[in-house]
C-alpha cells in the first residue's frame, strides 16, 4: 500500500471518530441547550426517588454527571440536576436530600425548565437549609454550553478537513 493511500485511508477514519464523538457530545449537549427556554416552573414537594447517573464514575464533565430525581412519588415528571464540582460542594454542606432525624425527605421548592413532555431541568433549589441561586445555576449551564459547542465545532471541522483530505484527487503535477 502507498504512503498516499495509507494516509488518506487514516484520514477518513479520523473524519468518522470524529464525527460520532461531534453527535455524542451533541447529544449529551441537547437538554442543557433545551434548558434556555424563557419559561421557568416552580415545583414543591418531597424526594420520592433519586439516582446520580454518571457515565463514567463522578467524573465532574460537564454533561457527563447529573442527579435524576422525582417529587411527590410522581413517576412521570423527572428532575435533572446539573452542576459543577464546586457547586456539589457547596451544596453538600447544607442540602441533604433525607432527614435522617425524621426519616423522612426534606421539602423541596425546585425552579425548573421544560424539556420534553416529562422532563425538566433543575435551574434553582431550595430547603429550609439553604438553596442554590438560579443565577449561579444559569451562568454553569450557560459556561458549559458554550464549551460545549465549541469542542462540538472543532471536532465538526476535523471531520471535515480530513473527509476532505481523504477524497480529494491527486495530481501529479
């Protein structure tokens, strides 16, 4: 096989690893970007059901790592939670999501944004203990969004340079 051939059949492979990491990450990406509608919601009530999905092992990626939960035993509104490692930190130190004296959940009041028909992004929660501001909340998912989108359109043009490159006809001249 010629050096040419090699290195156009390597570019191609390239084009395509990248181009399903761009739609992976995009679609990690989509409920954040779902999340900036105008129309925010305010939920009360208590934990009913709480899971911490983590692709990878509490990673703290951004898009990687959220809390799932649902309130008042409503199995059909699903909560997601998104937020950066300092944030869970802080949070740590005031929110708990049972009491262990009463054993039973703590009171929520949850500002949340429509993504699909039973899905919402948390953008603010609040207990008797403490909260986290939506403004905080906002600026993360606005951050995060923003790099985000920006891997997305480099690993977009790599695509492309390289589908480029390994299509493209040799001239001798």
């Amino acid at each position: 096989m010629s050096k040419t051939k090699y290195k156009r059949i390597s570019a191609l492979n390239i084009a395509i690893l990248s181009f399903f990491l761009m739609v992976w990450l995009f679609s990690y990406m989509l409920p954040i970007l779902r999340s900036f509608t105008p129309e925010e919601h305010l939920f009360y009530g208590n934990l009913s059901y709480i899971s911490n999905a983590s692709l990878f092992g509490n990673t703290n990626i951004p898009f990687l790592d959220r809390q799932s939960f649902n309130i008042n035993n409503d199995k059909e509104a699903h909560f997601k939670l998104y937020l950066s490692g300092l944030q869970k930190s802080e949070m740590n130190t005031w929110f708990r999501w049972w009491d262990s004296k009463t054993q039973s959940p703590i009171p929520l009041e949850i500002k949340a944004r429509r993504i699909h028909k039973d899905t919402w992004i948390v953008k603010g929660i609040s207990t008797s203990e403490g909260s986290l501001e939506t403004k905080s909340v906002q600026n993360y998912h606005l951050r995060i969004s923003f790099w985000g989108l920006l891997f997305t359109a480099i690993l977009f043009g790599i695509s492309l340079r390289s589908l480029h490159y390994s299509l493209k006809k040799n001239n001798p001249s």
